[in-house]
C-alpha cells in the first residue's frame, strides 16, 4: 500500500476544491520542493496551473509527473489537455495515444484525444473516438457533449441534437451543452427552440457571453428586432469591448430603421476592433440607406481596399456610382461587375446589373449566380397531389403595398379579380404608411397578411396552410425582397410578375408573366421562368389614378415662363453619358428649351449639371422638379412637352404615368426586357410611330417634335383620345388576360405537365413592334 499523501497536499487539493487556486499551487509546490520524487505532487501542481491557465508551467509539471511513473495514463491525459488548451493538437493526439496503448479501456484518453482530433478538424475520426469513450462508460455527459460538436461540424444536425440531449439527460446543468444545443437548433432553423436553450444556459450562468449573442442572433433571424436588440445591450453591458455585440446592436439597429443609430453602433466596433470588415461594410449599407452615397461609396471602396474578395462590396459600391450620376467611375464599375460575374467572383445584385447593361445573356448570368449565393433551396413545403375543388387561390407578395410605384399599377388588377373564380391574398412584408393605398388595397383582397414580424419559414407556413395555388412575386430583387420565401416553394407554382425586369435566374419560380414587345422571337433563351405573353402590354394599369384637378404655373414649378420643356421623370440613375449625349445636342438645337428632371440626391444633381456644362449648355437649363403628392405630380405632367427615355433602363411606370397624362413619350428599346417596357406602352397605346428603332432615330424623332408644334398637337390630341379605348388603360381586359395565364398555369400542373411557354390571346390580335416578327 503506498504511503498517505502528506497532510499539505491535501489542504493543496482541498484549497482546489473550494476554488482556492493560488493556495492550491503554493502548497503542492511547497510539497513538490520538499518531496521531489513525489508523483502527486507533481501531478496535482500541474492540474492546477492548468485551471489557472499556467499551460506551460503545467506541462512542465506534468513531464515531472510522467518522468516519476511513466506509466500513468490519468497524467498523460491530463497532458493532452493542456495540450489541447494550447491548441497544440497534433502532439496532444500524441499524448492520448501513448495513455491508450497503456490503457485502452480509459474512457477520458478516448474522450479527450476526440477533442483534440476535433481541433485539427479530423471530424469523422474524433466521433470515432467519442464513440469508443461512450462504449466503455454509457454515462459519460462530456463524450456525449463533444460528440454533438463533431457531428455539428459534419452538418448531421439530427445526430448532433440527439447526442446533446443525451448529455443533458445525464447532466442537465451542462451550460456548454445547453448552449450547443441551441447552436444545433439555429442551424436546423427551429429558432423558437434554439432560443429557449440560449435561455436555459443564460438561467445557468447569466453572463455566458456566446449564449447572449447567439440569442440575439436567434432573435434577429426570427425578425424579433427590438429583443434580439436587447440582447446585445445585455451583453455589452456584460463586455462593453465586445466588438462583435456592437457590430450585431447595429445591425438589429438597421433593421429597426434606426440607421443613425446603427453607424453609431458600427463606428463602436470599429474603434474596438478596426479590422472588422463586416462593421466597416455595414456601416456603408446604412449610410446608402440614408441617402448618404458619397459616404457609402466611400465605406464600400474601403471595404474592398481592406478585403478585396468581399462578396458584396464592388457591387454595392456600383450602386452607389450609379445613384451619383458619377460618370468618370461609372465605366470603371460598368467593366469590373461583368468582368465578376463572368467569373462568378462576386455577387452581383441583378437589379444594380440594370442600371450598367442591356445584355440579356449577362442579365441572366447574374440572376443565377445571384439566386445560387442567396436564396439556396430549402424544403419544399408545397402540398402534394390534386387540388380541392375551390376556387383558384392567389398570392401576391410584396413589400411595397403602401404608397409605392407598384400598388398604383396593380390595385384595380386585385380589385378587379372574378371573385366567382379566384381568392386572393396579399402577404405584405413591408411598412404599414396608414395611408389611403394601403387601406385600399387592404380592401381589395380576400385576406390581407401584414407578414413585416414573420420569419420566412413562418410565411411560407403560412402560405402553405392557405393551400394557394399560385404564389406571385411582385419584386424580384428589388429593395425589401424576401426571395427566400420563394425559395422554400410554398406554392406549387410560383410567378414573377412586373416587379423585377428582368429573369430571376431562380430555379423556384415556374414561369414570368411578359409581353411580346418586351419578349420578342428568340429571347426565351434569355429567361430561367417559362414566359407567359400577354397580348398587350405586360403593366396592369390603375385607371383610378388621380391626376390634381390643377396644374401648377411654370414659375411655380421652377421653369423659365417660355421655352420647350423636354422631361424625363426616371429615377436619375438611370441616366447614362450616351443618352445624356442626345439630350444635351437636343437643348443646343431646340432655343430656349430645358430638361426638366426628377429631384434627386445632391451630388447627383451637382454631377448632372456639371455634365451638361462640359457638353457646352448653361447648368441653369437643367431643371430639378421639388418633391410632389402623386397627384399632383401628375398635374404637373401638362408642363411638360415631350417625355425623353432613358436606356438600357426604359420608363417603366413613369411611362405609364406620361402617358396616363398625356404626354408623349419617345423611347428607344434595347435588346433586354428592362429597355422595353416603355415601347410596350407606346404600343399598347396605339402610338408606335415613337419609338425608335436606333439613337439617331431617337434624337431625330425627338427634334423633329420640338421643333413642329401641329405634329406634336397631333400626337397629343391621338395619345389623349386613345386613352379611353387603347388596351394600355382597360384594366377589365389586362385582368381577364392575368387570370386566363393563373388557369392555364393551375390546368397544366393538374394533368401532370411541367411549366411551359403559352401566349394569352384576349379576342385581338396581340402587339409587335415593326420589323419583329410573332412566334410561330
């Protein structure tokens, strides 16, 4: 029997016991001093310096240990940990093979060295290992804990999950475990349980540092802003220099809307932790939010600077250039984002791809590549096998169903629906304004979804419980979208409608509903969805829109008293050197005319005069119309003489809106939908002698108005007179063709048949341009 340890050492392990750590060490040193060739001592010097996280020391105590009983697994394992502790994983394996070939039924050396495999990311050999601690003690919680972050790390969820479970069973007071599990739980998006396992490791110990940040996380996927803030804020009064909570406090800030307050937050990570690239580009996100594009550019270009394989960043950066009319950038921005998407090096938002081409291949390119990086498929939701005889149902899905360019196109379409046939719904994700569109088109469908707080899982649900036939986007990739409801096919088919021109590139949407102008002969091959031809013009129009019953004066608007007024209502990105070119000789030829523009941000409007001034024309010739109500900025339309398109990006519903007033419009369409939605109008309006056929056509067609008041009088008095009968305006014809598309779709998924191309015919000949031929 060996000799009792001395009467020191044990106060040593007891001073351990209670927490004592720096009595612990001086008394087993002492011990270790007087008695150098007592193992304990040493041994027990070791596992304490390692509490202390004296690592070194430690292995050096240890090897002091091991040179007295060599044989002595328990401190060959408590090497490897120190080891591990260290991350010097290799020689930590090293450590736990030696105590196994000692002793291969220690449980603890196969547990451990599975920690250590872990850390060199040998993942299927460290569950091996676990497994073999688990055979030889069937209760071992910490095996069972450590197996679950193997498995985690295999992405094999449900295992992982079930071993936690098991480790809890065992020890229910395993704050890491319960927190692990919570990470499982996230991962497979069960958020309210991941939440409530964060909580229970907080009721454990309240300042675990992970569990309040992955909460806050949980809580922000959840779209539970306001709490997942209130978590961060609890973890930063926890660690005040934690520069990953504030930079997660900004970005529950941003989503909140709270975007002065979100800059706040990011410049607080950054001060803490000035490498944070995530910070540095979020913080450009919220200034572009704000308006602020020159600051937003800038955050972006440092934020390629600081990572040059950023994801994001060269394309937001491109937006930025665009939104600044900043045309000495522009060719730069125009040849790196093709250049990235061609080697798919970036993503690329395909709306930002809109504004700098007009090649439908690119277009498409990008889509898919955009569809493949951000909404990934998930499980499909929609239900199986036939129908219920029911009336056709339904859903449209948006975030702009307030005051919004989007509702002024489709609320009669919604309203106008055959409610003997179709049930409709509208799952709203954006922001309740309370206004008069908001209320209407609250009205106008059968069930109203105010979706702002729900997950994307909680809407597809929803749309799953509803059992819709058809799911309609009406954004695509524009601002506030939430694709990746899509992306989880909650309906069986799945449309794009209006909101995006372009493909979508996704494989989750069946078909897009277009037109022949905007989708001649041949350009199939240029969309991902099966298109669907309408025989007019593919925009639904609102003939309730109101014009104000007063036009203001010229002084009133800011024009000179005399003199043509050439417009162009587009947004000002949209604007490019080319076009500006013609519009430009336009004022040179025309005397006393103006370009009477959109407002836009400062800068932008600086540039575009400083532009007009290189090309030889007064900066005061360019005009920036004040802010409006819709009404009456379509009042104002009746000061303008002749509407300029833009291109590759037409007049959408600004063309509408022109002609809904009576101005003519000239265009020039490309080759890609987005530059032909205005030809489209003009088309559908019974007006095709104005669009163009190439840029000198345009800028003679345009001249040759300006300069012949009778010709222009007489396409206005036409445009005026065929409002009330052209297809363009009868919304009773535009829904009665949508809802002949939603039957033909819903007719061929019930007999088995997968999405096809198909034409809506509405008792007329549909519309080409001239010189393009129909389908065969």
């Amino acid at each position: 029997m060996p000799a009792p340890p001395p009467e020191k050492l044990r106060r040593a392990f007891a001073a351990y016991m209670s927490g004592d750590l720096d009595e612990a060490e001086r008394l087993s040193r002492s011990v270790a001093a007087v008695k150098p060739d007592l193992f304990d001592a040493w041994h027990l010097l070791g596992f304490v310096q390692a509490a202390m996280g004296r690592r070194e020391r430690a292995l050096q105590s240890y090897d002091r240990a091991l040179a007295l009983q060599p044989k002595s697994s328990e401190a060959l394992v408590n090497r490897g940990a120190a080891l591990n502790d260290m991350n010097r994983f290799e020689d930590a394996v090293e450590t736990y093979d030696r105590a196994i070939a000692l002793n291969d039924a220690y449980p603890p050396a196969h547990a451990n060295r599975g920690v250590a495999l872990h850390g060199l990311k040998r993942y299927h050999e460290a569950l091996g290992a676990h497994d073999r601690a688990i055979a030889l003690k069937h209760d071992y919680a910490d095996a069972y804990a450590n197996r679950g972050a193997s498995l985690f790390e295999l992405k094999r969820y449900d295992e992982a999950l079930a071993s936690y479970d098991r480790a809890l069973a065992i020890n229910g007071r395993d704050v890491e475990a319960q927190f692990n599990r919570g990470n499982v739980l996230r991962a497979l998006q069960r958020l309210s349980e991941a939440l409530g396992a964060y909580d229970r490791a907080l009721a454990i110990k309240p300042g675990h540092a992970g569990a309040l940040a992955n909460r806050g996380a949980a809580l922000h996927e959840m779209r539970r802003f306001s709490d997942a803030l209130a978590s961060f804020d609890r973890l930063i009064a926890l660690a005040p220099h934690d520069a990953e909570a504030h930079y997660n406090r900004g970005n529950a800030l941003h989503d909140l809307g709270r975007f002065d307050d979100a800059i706040l937050s990011f410049d607080r990570a950054l001060a803490r932790k000035p490498n944070l690239v995530d910070a540095l580009y979020n913080r450009a996100n919220a200034l572009f939010v704000l308006k602020r594009y020159a600051e937003a550019l800038a955050g972006f270009e440092e934020t390629i600077a600081a990572r040059p394989d950023h994801p994001y960043a060269l394309e937001r950066a491109a937006s930025c250039v665009l939104q600044l009319c900043d045309w000495t950038r522009r060719a730069r921005y125009q040849r790196a984002l093709a250049e990235d998407v061609r080697a798919n090096r970036s993503i690329v938002s395909p709306f930002t791809m809109l504004g700098y081409t007009g090649d439908p291949a690119l277009q498409l390119q990008c889509g898919r590549q955009y569809a493949a990086a951000t909404t990934p498929a998930e499980s499909l939701l929609a239900r199986k096998g036939s129908r219920r005889p029911q009336k056709m149902r339904i859903a449209y899905l948006s975030a702009d169903f307030q005051e919004h360019a989007i509702p002024y196109l489709f609320a009669e379409l919604f309203e106008r629906h055959d409610r003997s046939r179709f049930e409709t719904y509208g799952f709203s994700f954006g922001r309740d304004d309370g206004g008069t569109m908001r209320k209407r088109l609250t009205a106008a469908f059968d069930r109203f979804e105010d979706c702002r707080s729900a997950s994307d899982d909680d809407v597809a649900r929803r749309l799953g419980a509803l059992d819709v036939d058809i799911a309609v986007d009406l954004m695509g990739y524009t601002s506030e979208s939430r694709f990746a409801i899509l992306a989880r096919r909650p309906a069986p088919l799945q449309v794009a409608y209006v909101g995006f021109a372009a493909t979508t590139g996704a494989p989750c949407i069946d078909y897009i509903l277009l037109d022949r102008i905007v989708a001649p002969e041949g350009s199939d091959a240029f969309f991902s969805e099966k298109i669907v031809r309408l025989p007019d013009c593919y925009l639904p129009s609102d003939t309730k829109l109101k014009i104000g019953e007063r036009a203001p004066t010229r002084e009133e608007a800011g024009l000179p008293p005399a003199g043509f007024v050439f417009a162009c209502f587009n947004n000002a990105w949209k604007i490019t050197p080319d076009v500006f070119d013609i519009w430009m000789r336009l004022l040179g030829e025309v005397e006393g005319s103006v370009l009477w523009l959109l407002p836009s941000n400062a800068a932008a409007e600086v540039n575009l005069r400083a532009e007009a001034a290189k090309r030889g024309v007064a900066t005061d010739r360019i005009v920036f119309a004040p802010r409006a109500a819709p009404e009456d900025h379509l009042a104002r339309h009746r000061l303008a003489d002749l509407f300029l398109d833009t291109l590759p990006y037409n007049a959408h519903t600004t063309a509408r809106d022109a002609l809904w007033t009576g101005l003519p419009l000239v265009t020039l369409p490309g080759e890609a939908f987005a530059s032909r939605v205005a030809a489209s109008a003009l088309a559908a309006v019974g007006l095709p002698e104005l669009i163009a056929r190439d840029a000198a056509e345009y800028e003679a067609l345009a001249m040759k108005l300006s300069l012949e008041p009778a010709l222009l009088a007489a396409v206005r008095a036409r445009l005026v007179a065929n409002r009330v009968t052209a297809p363009l305006f009868d919304s009773q014809r535009h829904t009665r063709a949508v809802e002949a598309a939603f039957a033909q779709m819903i007719e061929r998924h019930e007999r088995g048949e997968a999405p096809a191309r198909f034409d809506v015919t509405v008792g007329e000949d549909v519309m080409v341009l001239p010189g393009e031929r129909q389908d065969g």
